[in-house]
C-alpha cells in the first residue's frame, strides 16, 4: 500500500513539475511576442510560431502520463480531482501558448506603419493585466489558494472593459484614415488573442478551486 502511494505521489509530483515549466514557458512567450509590437524581430516572431508545435508535444505527453496515472494508480477522491485538473490546465496552456503564436503571426503580417496611434499603449494596457491574471493562477496553483484563485475570476470583467475600449479606439481609427486598416485589422486580431489568454487563466483558476474543492 505504502509503494503504491509512493508511486501516485512521485507521478503527480512529475506531472505538477512539467505543468511549472509550461506555466512560465507560456508567459514568456506571450511576452516576447508582445514586445515584437514595438520591436520587430522577425526570428523571435518565427521561433514562437514554431513553439506551437514543440508545445502540442508537451501537452501530448503530460496529458499522457496524466492518464497513466490514472489508469495504473486508480487515484480517488482529492488525487483523482489533482490529476484530472492538471490535465485540463495542460489543454488550457497548449492554446494559450497558440495565441502567442497567432499574435507573432498577426505582426509579421503588418506593414512598416507605426502601430502607436493604432492602440499600442492599450495592446499594452491588456498584457499586462493578463500577465498579472496568469502569474496569480500560477501562484494559485501551485499553493492551492482559492482565494487567489477567485480573484483571477473576477478580473476577467476588467479585461473584457479594456478589450471594448481598444476595439472602440481601433475602429475609430481606421474609420478615420483608411490607411490604418492593415494594421489595424491585426491589431484587433492581437487584442482579441489576449482577451481569450485572459479567459484560458480563468478556466486554470477554475481548475485550481476544483483541485481544492472538489
């Protein structure tokens, strides 16, 4: 009995360890794609396009040792909650780490125009309250606090203002100089990108007060 508890706890440990490292691999990817907003860099934008594939793998095989565990342990009640939470919050990373890519995408897509009249400060504005929302449902998770968690939840409405806000000013904008649709259609692409981040954060919150609550 003690081994077969040993080697539940040992495969959740493994699984919790591999979710921390896509948890911060996701964040600095959504990062580096917003700084290419003010900064191009071509090889950067490539690179986390290409992270995509290098992250269905990760998912692929985290989601895989979550169902051996599952299948070879039998956990029930709290362990069975643990595993099949980490298991949804890797699904929620996977696409979380493809709105990097797409607003990578959406930028090597613009031409040479300047983005800062197209809504760059409110781009920004809506990064860093997802970054904000992401790095508390990490800290959530990996302390199982609820409280915490709930508070991701309830931002979500503030993020959702902000989105309404950059879109009005977005549209505005190419209204008033048709020049800006180019880039401004990828603008909305990108606020859109992290609105949705925004959402996936929530639903790992969600996962969080599940894991603990049940």
């Amino acid at each position: 009995m003690m081994d077969t508890r040993h080697i539940l706890e040992s495969k959740k440990r493994q699984i919790e360890d591999n979710l921390n490292g896509l948890f911060t691999e996701v964040m600095s990817a959504l990062g580096q794609a917003v700084k290419c907003l003010v900064k191009l860099d071509e090889g950067v934008c490539q690179k986390l396009i290409q992270f995509e594939t290098t992250l269905h793998e990760r998912r692929r095989l985290l989601e895989q040792d979550c169902l051996i565990a599952l299948a070879s342990q039998q956990p029930v009640a709290g362990d069975l909650r643990d595993i099949v939470a980490d298991m949804r919050i890797a699904s929620e990373l996977e696409r979380m780490g493809d709105y990097a890519g797409d607003i990578a995408a959406s930028i090597l897509e613009m031409d040479e125009a300047e983005v800062e009249p197209l809504g760059l400060l409110d781009i920004q504005r809506m990064y860093g309250h997802c970054e904000t929302m992401m790095h508390n449902a990490m800290r959530a998770y990996q302390g199982d606090d609820v409280v915490l968690a709930r508070s991701v939840i309830d931002s979500d409405d503030e993020l959702d203002e902000l989105l309404r806000k950059t879109v009005v000013a977005l549209m505005d904008a190419m209204r008033a100089d048709p020049s800006n649709v180019h880039n401004g259609s990828r603008m909305l692409w990108i606020a859109h990108n992290l609105e949705r981040y925004g959402d996936r954060a929530t639903y790992i919150a969600e996962q969080v007060v599940f894991r603990v609550e049940g």
